[in-house]
C-alpha cells in the first residue's frame, strides 16, 4: 500500500485539503494528520467518535457489580454468630463495591485505549512521515491514483508532497 505525505505550513488548509478530498470519495479514515504541536482546527475535520466512556461506565457497573455480589454471598454463605448485629456490613461492601467499581472503570478505559489505538486488532505498521517544526503533515493511505492526489494537494497549498511505501 502507498501514502500520500503532504506537508502543510497552516493546519487550516489540511484542513481544507481534507474537506477536498472527502468530498472527492476518499474515505476520513484513511486520511491521518500529524504535528508536534497541538492544532487547534474548528471544526475538527477528521474528529472520530470515542467509546471510551461508554467502555468505562460499562465495565465499571459489571466490575462493581460482580465484587457487589460476591462479597453479598461470601457474607451470606459463612453462618457466623453474629451477637444481634447484622450479617451485611454496609461499611465493608460500601467500600469494597466503590474500589471495584473505580478499578472496573479504569480497566475499561484502558481496554478501550488499546483497542482504539490499534494495538489489539493488528494494525498494519504505517509509515510515520518527518514532522517539520511548524505546520502539518497530512497523510493519506491506499490512494487509488497517488499522482493525481498528489497534485490535488499541492494545489490545496502544500508545502510538499511525498509518496512512501508501507512499512514491514
């Protein structure tokens, strides 16, 4: 697979380089923008949905709610004499279901980093193109025509425009 590295020296226009070529048919998720600064572009052109909060809040009610539950049924299943006092003790599982329930939320968060980075489903490598100091680099993957799409980004205002191949 070929990219397409175009240097620009103003995230505004990748930024319209990227409405060009999306309007163009070349899918947003095959197009990657890469600085060494932070880029503020409004409205983000490329913004990806995240899963991350749901991953949290979901893992963090089934984690919770499973130590819950275990420690409900380990207090339940050992008949101790309790004296008059209650078998549940709200204080401990009070502070067990909150602890769980924060390491649920943090293990979610993590999975989902991972799986949202790439690193779980075997991303292929992808070839990380020389940031300059200042500016953009807008990288464009598996263009059917990379001549073309060359051109049409030096047209959009890029600095400079390059060709690689994938990485094994």
């Amino acid at each position: 697979m070929e990219y397409v590295h175009a240097e620009f020296s103003r995230g505004e226009d990748a930024a319209a380089a990227i409405r060009d070529l999306a309007a163009a048919g070349i899918s947003k998720s095959a197009m990657e923008l890469y600085s060494l600064r932070p880029v503020e572009l409004d409205p983000a052109p490329l913004a990806r949905r995240s899963r991350m909060s749901l991953a949290a809040v979901l893992s963090a009610i089934t984690v919770g709610g499973g130590a819950t539950a275990l420690v409900y049924w380990a207090q339940r299943d050992y008949p101790l004499i309790t004296g008059g006092m209650p078998i549940n003790s709200g204080w401990a599982t009070g502070v067990v279901t909150f602890e769980t329930t924060m390491a649920g939320a943090v293990m979610g968060i993590f999975a989902a980093l991972l799986w949202e980075s790439g690193l779980l489903r075997g991303r292929k490598r992808v070839p990380v193109p020389v940031l300059p100091d200042r500016g953009v680099v807008l990288q464009v993957a598996g263009a059917p025509d990379t001549a073309g799409l060359a051109e049409s980004l030096r047209a959009a205002g890029a600095v400079a425009v390059e060709v690689v191949g994938a990485e094994d």
